[in-house]
C-alpha cells in the first residue's frame, strides 16, 4: 500500500517530467477503479458533477485505489460546493474543480482545501483520510496540505480573467474542459473549431510561460498527441464506461465485420 503522502510526490515528479496520464470515471463500480489502478494510468478523476457517485461510493473508489500507485482525483461541481471538503476527507488526493472563473474564486478553493497555515479546511480527525483518527495529528495536517488543487478554465470569463488566475499560488494544474468552452465560445460541441483551438492554446501558453502546469480531456489518440506535443502534462483521456464500450465495439467489428 502506497501513503497518502508518497502517491502524492510520485505524481508531482511525473507531472515535471513527462506528464500524467488518466481518464475520467463515472462508474459506481470500485472494481473498475481497482482495475484502472492496476493497468498502470497515473490518476483517475471520479465525476461528482456529471457522474452518479454518492459520497458512500466515492469512499469505496478512495478504498480500491489502496491496490495500486494510481492518485485518486475527485471532479467537484463548483468551488461552492460542499463535496470539496467530503472528498478530501475520504482520502481524495486532489480536487478537480469545475467552472472557476476569477482569482477570487481560485483562492477561495485553495483556502477550503488547504489547514493552517495555508487556509481553513474545517478539522475532524476522525475521517478516513486521517485513518479514523489513528494517524498522527501533525503528519496530517502536514499531509493534507499536500493535496492537489486542479482548477477547470471552460468559459470566456475565466480567460479574460487568466492574468490574474495564473498570479494565485498553490494551483498544481489549470485544467481546460473544451465542450464546455466551445459553448462559451458560441459554438458548442466543436472542440475542433478554431476559436475553441486559438482560447485553448492562449491558456497553453500563458500559464506556460508562468511555469503553470496544464491538462485537458481527449477522446481521440490525435487530439492527446497534439495536446502533449505543446506542453500540456495532465492528458485526461476519454472515460471509464466509454473507453468500455468503444474496447468492445472495436472487438466486434474486428471479428464480425459488416
């Protein structure tokens, strides 16, 4: 079994070195995030905004990450919602949040995340993350203020206002969710269209040249290719019941082709 502490560093050098890879997960099965763990992928995002997981399954994903080195990240709805500090209580090693827009708002997730002297996460020991208690308090403490803090950009607003998000310390990753932007943008659904393409590679290359990791969700082999190839280290790629159900298809038609 992996710590908490030592999941956390390994997938912070990898992020510095070659970068990350992994896929959303929108099952309630934990078998399917011990299996994920297993094949080798560096983290798994489990969806609390689109997906159906309830805190009492999320506790079961944190428990089958225990059989591998996989990070367990956990996808939040908004930097108001209350799941932010559930998660991280249940032993999630970094919150994915969606739809922050200003610095403000990047801060305000940090402090919730984040114990003295970084912030003001409200303390109970008694919670999986400090082992019900068993764990001693200052390495807790200290550990958890570890935790990844990932902020997802999809919006017009949250790149007029990049500038002064890329200034806020303490974010791990700016996660860009193109679907969401495309309909910012005023042309949903096409994550290829050039003004999605040009608002994505501006966030790119500013938080670049700040020295800000990046990550963005894939479902196609080209687009996490060409994402890698301009520096992006956090590939999140497709997710867990799709890339099922795609695996299966292909097998399909490779055997019983029309």
């Amino acid at each position: 079994m992996h710590s908490y502490s030592s999941k956390i560093a390994e997938f912070k050098a990898k992020l510095q070195a070659d970068g990350v890879f992994g896929c959303f997960s929108k099952t309630t099965d934990s078998s399917v995030i011990e299996a994920i763990g297993l094949s080798g992928s560096d983290y798994i995002i489990v969806d609390m905004e689109h997906g159906p997981v309830t805190t009492e399954t999320l506790k079961g994903h944190m428990m089958a990450l225990n059989a591998s080195e996989m990070a367990g990240i956990v996808r939040v709805p908004s930097w108001e919602s209350p799941l932010l500090e559930k998660a991280l209580d249940l032993g999630a090693h970094g919150v994915q949040v969606s739809s922050v827009t200003s610095a403000e708002q990047a801060k305000k997730v940090i402090r919730r995340m984040k114990f003295y002297p970084d912030g003001e996460r409200g303390v109970c020991r008694f919670v999986r993350a400090a082992d019900y208690a068993e764990k001693d308090k200052a390495s807790y403490f200290k550990e958890a203020n570890h935790s990844l803090v990932i902020l997802q950009l999809e919006g017009a607003e949250a790149i007029r206002n990049l500038a002064s998000i890329l200034e806020v310390k303490g974010i791990d990753v700016l996660f860009i969710g193109p679907y969401d932007l495309s309909q910012s943008l005023g042309v949903p659904g096409q994550i290829q269209h050039e003004k999605v393409m040009q608002a994505m590679r501006k966030i790119v290359a500013e938080a670049s040249a700040k020295g800000v990791f990046t990550g963005i969700f894939c479902d196609q082999p080209d687009q996490a290719s060409y994402w890698k190839s301009l520096g992006v280290k956090y590939i999140s790629y497709s997710v867990d019941i799709h890339l099922l159900a795609d695996t299966v298809r292909n097998l399909k038609d490779q055997l019983f082709p029309r």
